[in-house]
C-alpha cells in the first residue's frame, strides 16, 4: 500500500466519526501531514471546506452534518448552544437561519453567514448529543424564552422529557422556568 493511500485511509477513519469532516490538527495527530490534505483534495479525495477544514466525499450525509462543520469551523471548546440545539433534536417546531454557536474564549474564525458566534464567558455546562458539544436541553429551552413562544418551549419540553433528554430535576427546573 503506498503513502498516499494509506493516509487517505487515514483521514477517513477520522472522518467516519465527525460527520464526514477531518481538520489539518485532527489529521496530523494521527501522523498525516497537513501537507498532505491539499494533495489529497487535488485529487478529489476531499474536499476542502474551509482553511484546515476538509470534507471526505464518500462519506454518507446525515442531518447534523451542518452542526458538525459549525463546531468545527469554530474550533476547540466551541458548542451548539440556543435554538440550535432544539434544532438539533427537532424541538419547538425551529428552523433556525443561522447554527448558535458559543465558545468560552475570544475566537474569531472566518464563518460563512449561517453561523453565529457567541462569547460566553463564565462557567458554563456543555454535553455530547451525537458526539456534538451543545448546551444541555434544558438550558437551550430555558435560553430561548423570550425567542419563541412559551406553549412551544413547554411542548418541547415534554417532547425532550419522552425522549430522555430531561432529567427529573431538569424537567421540574423547565417547568418552574417557563
């Protein structure tokens, strides 16, 4: 086997468990060199996404495809955060124009116009969903007060509640704060 495919193999196995997606850091820690990415996209091995970010074509879509490059086009620390996260499980009936993104430190990527950037500072909680990093639910319903109506944010709530997104102590908090 030589070099070029066995670092297109590589690249992804990496790819596999981020939604297609494989940046520069993440296939050089797996011992390819950032060198190799363009190489590979020249011949159409990957796609190139953004600056350090590719797309391995193959790879199969799934509907959190967009949240992945959004997180992954922020970089380390960043999370699905707001309406966002409701999008992601299919709660409150929202379709969000723009992926919410949050990170905890000054981060200023170049972003397409369907991402938005938040600073937060502070302690905050974040979770996986489908290896995603976002805001627990019941922070994201509770976030979103305000935004959306109260009856789809209750009905979210139950709906996340069936589906095992809510704790009992989260659920009570939701109910209390809506």
């Amino acid at each position: 086997m030589d070099t070029a495919t066995r670092y297109r193999d590589v690249v992804r196995e990496i790819a596999l468990d981020q939604y297609g997606y494989v940046t520069t850091r993440d296939a050089a820690e797996a011992g390819v060199p950032a060198s190799e990415l363009p190489k590979l996209a020249a011949r159409g091995g990957l796609e190139n996404v953004a600056y350090g970010l590719y797309r391995v074509p193959d790879v199969r879509p799934t509907e959190f495809d967009e949240f992945a490059e959004a997180l992954l086009r922020v970089g380390d620390g960043a999370y699905l955060r707001g309406e966002s996260v409701l999008a992601l499980f299919s709660l409150a009936d929202v379709n969000p124009r723009k992926i919410k993104v949050a990170v905890p430190r000054r981060a200023r990527p170049t972003l397409p116009p369907n991402i938005e950037l938040t600073q937060v500072t502070g302690d905050v909680r974040t979770v996986f969903y489908e290896g995603l990093a976002a805001q627990p639910v019941a922070d994201a319903i509770l976030e979103c007060c305000g935004r959306i109506e109260s009856t789809r944010l209750l009905q979210a709530a139950k709906q996340a509640r069936a589906d095992g997104l809510l704790t009992t102590t989260e659920w009570k908090r939701v109910q209390k704060g809506l």
